[in-house]
C-alpha cells in the first residue's frame, strides 16, 4: 500500500505539487507574454498607422484653412521674370505659412508649414519650420522638419529625391520653386546645418536655400537626413501658380 507521502501507484505528493506549481507558473508566463505581445502589436499599430490618420485629418484641415484664405489665381503662370522674390514676415508659434508640394512624393502631396518645431506641430500639423532661420525666399537658410514614419509621414520619401527635383512653396505671397541639389546624413547634434550657409560658420549667404531635416533611418532616429536646395524663382500670387502644380492649387482651393 502506498505510504502517507505517496500518491496511489507511488507517486510522491510533494513531486505532484511541484509540478502542478511549475505548470501555474508558465500558464501565467505565457499568458502574460501574449498581452505583451498584444500590447506591442496595438502600439505599433497606433504609432505607424492611428498618428498618421490624425496628422493627416489635421493638415488636410490647415491646407483648406490656408488655400480659402488665399486670394491669388488658380490658372498656370506664363513663364516671366518677376524681380526679387518677396520675403514674408514668419507668423505666431503653430500658425500656418504656406503649403509646399513636392511632385516627386506623389501627384497629391500637399503640405502645410507651421511656424514651428515643438512637438505640438510636428506631431499634428506637418512641416514646421526653425524659427532661427529665414523665410521662404529669403537669401540664406529656410529649414522646415518633419517626421517620416508618423504623425503623417510627412518627410517618409526624402531619401527619393534626385538632383533636380523641384520643389514648390506657396505663402500669401506667391510661389517660390526650389531645385533640389544633395542629401546628407549627420548626427543630431549637427545643429549647424541650419545655418544660413548650412556646415559653413561664419559663411556670408549668397543663395536662398530650403533645407529639409527629418529621422535616418526610416523606422529609426540615430541620425539625421538632411536635404538641400535651392531657389530657382519666384512668382507672384497674382501671377498664378506653376504649371506643374497648378492643378493641386485649384483642389486645395475646391476649384480643381
């Protein structure tokens, strides 16, 4: 007969309790590795897909905003001279500069520009420009930043352009079209590539250039990519937009 520690057919008690303990404990492993699994999945999810529906429903409402209260022409600009570019006067911290298309990162890409880099527009609104550098036109450095995987995606394909890609900004004041010239990658510390000789100290500017900064790499922020170009010319509002971007102007203003 078995003992008083044993179990019938001689397992020992103590052995089954053990077991019995072992067998809770990597139920309870297990279940908690799958809400952690869950939880992961869930905020990847928001972060790659839910900020970006958010961002885009906020910049989609600052691109109508903007394009209602813009008085200028929605039909293609003959090509002319049109003098000196006009350089505006940056607006309040989260107001809206202009818009900026980009035809290389797609026929619909339109976006604001927030006077700004806070997180409060980066996050919501789009492009927001460094306030320590100057304004579309301007002889020197235009910077703007965005994010590329989230809150919009704003910046996602900036590793896609090439030498020559234009670039176009509208303000209140008229269009400025920018050529893109090269990318570099730097540290984030390379604060000086926001200087109105970008890298270069001390540098006397002779050119407006618009510099573009976002995270490197894509799913990443262990660097920085930074784009430059630089202006081309320059149009008044009540030229009319370039030809290239024309059609894009007149939906932003619900005439397309």
């Amino acid at each position: 007969m078995p003992g008083v520690d044993e179990a019938p057919g001689g397992r020992p008690r103590q052995k089954r309790r053990a077991s019995d303990v072992i067998r809770k404990i990597s139920q309870i492993l297990g279940e908690l590795m799958i809400t952690a699994g869950v939880v992961l999945i869930l905020f990847v999810a928001w972060e790659l897909w839910w900020t970006n529906v958010e961002a885009d429903a906020k910049q989609t409402e600052a691109v109508k905003s903007f394009a209602q209260e813009f008085t200028g022409p929605v039909a293609p600009a003959a090509p002319a001279d049109y003098g000196k570019p006009v350089v505006g006067t940056a607006p309040g911290h989260g107001e809206t500069i202009g818009i900026m298309y980009i035809p290389r990162f797609g026929a619909t890409y339109t976006r604001p520009i927030i006077e700004g880099t806070g997180s409060d527009v980066l996050d919501t609104l789009g492009l927001g420009h460094y306030g320590s550098t100057g304004m579309p036109g301007a002889t020197g450095n235009f910077a703007v930043a965005g994010h590329r995987q989230t809150h919009g995606a704003v910046l996602d394909s900036i590793h896609t352009l090439v030498p020559g890609d234009k670039i176009y900004v509208q303000t209140k004041d008229g269009y400025y079209t920018y050529v893109f010239r090269n990318n570099q990658i730097v540290l984030p510390n390379r604060t000086d590539v926001l200087l109105p000789v970008p890298t270069q100290p001390g540098a006397t500017p002779q050119e407006s250039i618009l510099t573009m900064t976002s995270c490197n790499p894509r799913f990443g922020s262990q660097e920085r990519i930074i784009a430059y170009s630089v202006l081309d010319s320059w149009q008044p509002a009540s030229a009319g937009p370039p030809s290239e971007i024309a059609s894009q102007v007149a939906q932003a203003q619900g005439k397309g």
